[in-house]
C-alpha cells in the first residue's frame, strides 16, 4: 500500500500554495501541522482529487488521482462538511451510502456497524441537529468510512472539540491507522503528539520537515530555555525571541522561549517538544510582548 505524491505544485496568479512537494505515505497515521495559509489543506484537496495542481501528480499503487479506481479507496472528512439537520444519523448515512453505490441492503448494515465504531449506535434515530460538536465530527469520520477505504483524509477533524471528546477521537483515528494511510492535519499539537506515527511540517507551502516524534524534535534540542525575571527582562526576551510560555507571578516573570544559544545568565535548557518547535516556526517574535 503506497501514496506517493511527485512534485506536487499549486499556484494561483501570483501566490504558490503548494511548493513542488514530493512524498511517499504507507499504512499508518500522519500529522500534518503547519500555520494557516502553509498549503496544508489545497495539498490536502489535490489529494482527494478535488482540486487539480498546476504540476505534479498524486497516485496509489499506481492508480492515478483522477481515476474512478481511486475515489472507491478514498475517504475524507473536510473542515466544515456538509449534512442535512432533519436527518438522523442512520438516515443520513444510508443517504450517503447511496450515492457512493451501496445497495440498500448493505448500506444499512455498513451504516450500523460504523455507528457502532464511532460509539454514536446509541443516538441512530436522532437528528444531527442536536448533535454536540464531537458528536458531529463523528458522524463525518464515519461517512467518510463508508466505502471502507484505503487512504483516510481528515481536514481538522478535533477543531472545536471538548478534551473528552478529542481524547476519543484521537483513540478512534489511531484504532482507523491499523490497516489503511490516515492523513490528519491540525493546528492542536497534542493531537498530533499523541497519535501519528509520523509528523509532517508545512511551511509557505513547503515540505519542511518530515519524521517521527522523537526526529523531529531533536532540530531544536539545546535551544529551549526556561527562567524567572524581572518584569524588563521579560518583555525585552519577548521583542528578541518566540515565546512558548509566559507567566506573571508576585515579583517574577516565569518565561519559556526558543533561542540558538542561552541569552540570558539564569535561564536553564530544558527538554522540548512538539509545541516549542511548532512555536519556533510559527510564533510571530514581540507578539507577547
């Protein structure tokens, strides 16, 4: 099982949202993280199809994008995905078993048994209007299992989300990675720390990193510092360096930040993590200042 994407690019007049990525995806569970505006959902939507590159091309073992063959083994959950209010939730995934070709026999039976998945068998006959946000996000992971498939794409699919229902998402989206290639892209770090074997890092529609967990984060090792200051201090760390964390106590300022080398004489290293390297590339330097 194999999704390679060869140099893929998107341009739009004078922007280019997708820089001439290229990479090869297996069975398992890949974050990808990047601010908005990196690319992460036009690389998203080339993948699925539904937006064509300038160049490049998107196959699965051998099958190319455009192909029928294709769309039978993908499944995706966009950001805001679309259902009808009035419908239950048995209702609408037998609606959209339908137009994906199931007979209505089997729609039935394949709509149960994701309801089943998704812990959602209890709340069948009820309408998606009184669904709560995870509830929902649910609901759209399993639509988009219906046809069983291969390639799994899910566009911030934990957005919104309470920490209960997150965690339980993120349970079910490793539970989905077994067997097949799932793609989640996000903004919430923890997810990704928590659950993809893989990360993947965007940036001005670049590729710029790709590994596990543990590779990715050994870019900034020896470059987290923590340490408690006057209140001056602090301010001018703010204006000269991304900021991971600050906290005002009764006489210091406790600060968390990102820096080549120690700028200051009582700062420690610390041990860092996905969110200090996130926060490297993506914190705008004097915001918390």
């Amino acid at each position: 099982m194999e999704l390679t994407i060869d140099r893929l690019t998107k341009q739009y007049q004078n922007k280019i949202a997708v820089d001439r990525i290229s990479l090869t995806l297996t069975r398992g569970v890949y974050g990808l993280l990047g601010a908005n505006g990196a690319g992460k959902t036009t690389l998203m939507r080339m993948m699925c199809g539904i937006l064509r590159p300038t160049s490049g091309e998107v196959k699965f073992n051998g099958i190319d994008v455009n192909h029928e063959d294709y769309r039978d083994v993908l499944g995706y959950l966009p950001q805001y995905f679309g259902y009808y209010p009035e419908f239950t939730a048995m209702e609408f995934l037998c609606y959209m078993a339908s137009l994906k070709g199931l007979p209505k026999q089997r729609a039935k039976e394949k709509s149960t048994e994701l309801l089943e998945l998704v812990s959602l068998f209890d709340m069948a006959k009820r309408k998606i209007k009184t669904f709560s946000g995870g509830m929902k996000q649910r609901l759209g992971i399993a639509q988009a299992m219906l046809n069983n498939p291969k390639i799994l794409i899910l566009d911030e699919p934990t957005a919104g989300l309470d920490p209960k229902e997150r965690v339980r998402f993120r349970n079910l989206i490793s539970q989905l990675g077994i067997d097949r290639i799932v793609l989640l892209s996000t903004h919430i770090v923890t997810d990704i720390e928590n659950i993809a074997e893989t990360i993947l890092i965007m940036k001005d529609g670049q590729l710029i990193h790709k590994g596990s967990l543990e590779d990715i984060i050994k870019i900034i090792e020896g470059k987290v510092f923590e340490c408690s200051v006057d209140s001056k201090t602090a301010k001018k760390l703010s204006n000269l360096y991304p900021i991971i964390n600050l906290r005002e106590g009764k006489d210091k300022t406790f600060i968390r930040f990102v820096c080549d080398e120690n700028p200051c004489e009582n700062a420690i290293s610390v041990r860092a993590t996905l969110e200090d390297l996130y926060l490297y590339y993506f914190s705008e330097v004097g915001e918390n200042a």
